[in-house]
C-alpha cells in the first residue's frame, strides 16, 4: 500500500543511489563508457527505497536506523548485481565462457571487481552516511503522517 514513508524512502534513496553512482565515476577506467549507469541506479534506488525502508518505517529511530542502513546494503548489492550481469552478458555474446556455470561464476568475479574498484572511504561513508539519514527521514515521515 502507498505510504507517504514509502515515497518518501524511494525519492531519497534514489537520489542517494544517483549521487554516489556520480561519485564512483571517476574510480572506475577514464575510458570506460558509463552510458545510463547513475540513471538506472537511481531506478534501482526507488524501488530499494520503496519496498526495504518504506515498508519498514514507523517502529522507531533505531530501527529507522538499521532500515536505512539494510536498504543502502541492498541498494550497493543490486547495484553490483545488475551491472555486473550486464557486463557478463555483453562479455557472452563474443564467446568468451565455456559454459552457463563459467558466466554465472563470472557475475561474481566482476561484482567483487567492482565492489573493490568502488570501496573508497568517501563513497562508502556517503552511502552509509546518507543511507541511515534516509532511514530516519522516513521513520519522521512515518509518524507524522499516522
């Protein structure tokens, strides 16, 4: 059911999601080409933001806490996830794997690529940081608008 908390969860998460992605650019190789990569983790980041805070919002700070802070978690999980399977699947299409158990080992290997190449302090404290702010933004909504 729409809540206002859960609007409100997925409209900061996904601004979260699109600042950090803006700021893990320019870790990554100068000539990697980005394309829509901030835009579909701002997608991503609503719908994290709507289903894991805002659904859980409105049992007080420190579970507001603990929210935002599982959502940031599952937003950087599906963030990797999904970009890492894309990268796969464009690495498939030129034969690269031997099989469907070498290109499923293979999403892992870029995520963890990835998760190491995006590991600076100033990313992972802005999304710890902003992911536990939008947990209590949300729990403040949650018992305002009840």
């Amino acid at each position: 059911m729409p809540t206002a908390s859960r609007l409100i969860a997925a409209i900061c998460l996904a601004a979260l999601a699109f600042l950090v992605s803006e700021m893990a650019k320019p870790l990554f190789d100068e000539d990697k080409q980005f394309g829509n990569f901030s835009v579909i983790n701002l997608v991503i980041g609503l719908i994290v933001g709507w289903q894991v805070i805002g659904s859980r919002a409105g049992r007080g700070t420190a579970a507001g806490i603990n929210n935002g802070l599982t959502g940031g978690l599952v937003l950087y999980f599906w963030v990797l996830f999904l970009h890492s399977g894309y990268k796969m699947f464009q690495v498939s299409m030129r034969g690269r794997y031997d099989g469907a158990f070498d290109a499923a080992g293979a999403v892992f290997e870029i995520m963890y690529e990835n998760a190491l190449i995006t590991a600076s302090a100033l990313v992972i404290t802005t999304l710890i940081v902003g992911a536990a702010l939008t947990g209590l933004v949300a729990e403040f909504v949650a018992k305002r608008a009840s």
